[in-house]
C-alpha cells in the first residue's frame, strides 16, 4: 500500500503493528551517516547499499530482496527490523512525511519550526497510528527536526564522502 496522506498537526499515539507493509517495496534512501552507523553494527555495506540515479546526483538506497522486495534487514516471519536501534534517518521518520510544500491534502496547514515553514504528514494507512494502547506519543516538533536532519544529512551524501567512509570502516 502506498502513503495516503493524512495532516499531521497535533501529538499522536503510534504504536508498531509489524503490519510489514512499510518495510516492503519502498524506496529507502540512506544518508552516510545512517551507512555508517549501520556498518558499525558489523553488516558490509556491500551487503545492504545500491545506487539511485536521480538527474545528477546519485542517491544511496538501501537494498532489498528479490523475492518479496523487503528490505534486507527486515524479518519477514517477525515484522521487526534486525538493525531496529541503528535503523536509516528515514525510517525513524515513517508513518510520517515532511514537505517543503503542501501537498492538496484536505485540512493541510503549515508548521512552523526553526524558521523553516513545514506540512506534516502521516500514513493514513498506517494501522499503528492512533493504535489502541500506543507505546509512545510522537509530536510534530519531533517530525520536523528528524525531517530538516534527514534533508541536511542527505544533501551531505556523496559519491566522494562514501569512499572516504569505506577508507575509514
């Protein structure tokens, strides 16, 4: 199921389901620093990065597996993720988006934080937001610093910070 976009404007209760559906056929983009802490746990990145070319940049994806298009840290029989504590940017971020601009989205309005204006969103078809007995209250203030931290992270990786990373691993 793809993102259905839902305004994410006050707290909510989110609780994981291991419905699998997030960590299967999605593009998952890695920043170096979410390569690095993910090789210190003693995984190769030969194993778990492919490339993206995207007009001139190259992207760094996270791999997944050919016969269900899961990701590759992802336990199929379980739900959960094997690298869950070291787990990319980007993940720490799903059910929910960040935009620089609004999407069309009925009920949408800005959020303001750190001089940026944000639209916040959450995966309507997420079944653990709003569960029923949430583990944890996520906040928009928490989205928007993981959204503007991914988007500083991102516009730092490259093709020349890998290879220096590789040298240094």
């Amino acid at each position: 199921m793809r993102f259905k976009p839902k305004p994410f404007t006050e707290p909510v209760g989110f609780r994981c389901l291991y419905c699998l559906d997030c960590c299967r056929g999605r593009h998952v983009y890695l920043t170096l620093k979410d390569i690095e802490r993910i090789a210190r746990t003693g995984k190769d990145p030969q194993d778990f990065v492919t490339f993206s070319i995207e007009g001139e940049k190259i992207r760094f994806v996270l791999s997944v597996r050919e016969w269900d298009l899961g990701c590759v840290f992802h336990d199929p029989e379980t739900g959960k993720c094997t690298i869950h504590k070291a787990r990319p940017l980007i993940c720490r971020i799903y059910p929910f988006m960040v935009s620089k601009k609004p999407l069309g989205v009925e009920g949408e309005k800005s959020f303001e934080y750190r001089g940026e204006r944000l639209w916040l969103y959450y995966d309507e078809s997420c079944p653990g937001v709003n569960a029923e007995e949430p583990e944890t209250t996520i906040t928009p203030e928490e989205i928007a610093e993981l959204g503007l931290e991914f988007e500083k992270e991102l516009e730092e990786t490259d093709m020349d910070g890998l290879a220096e990373l590789l040298e240094r691993l």
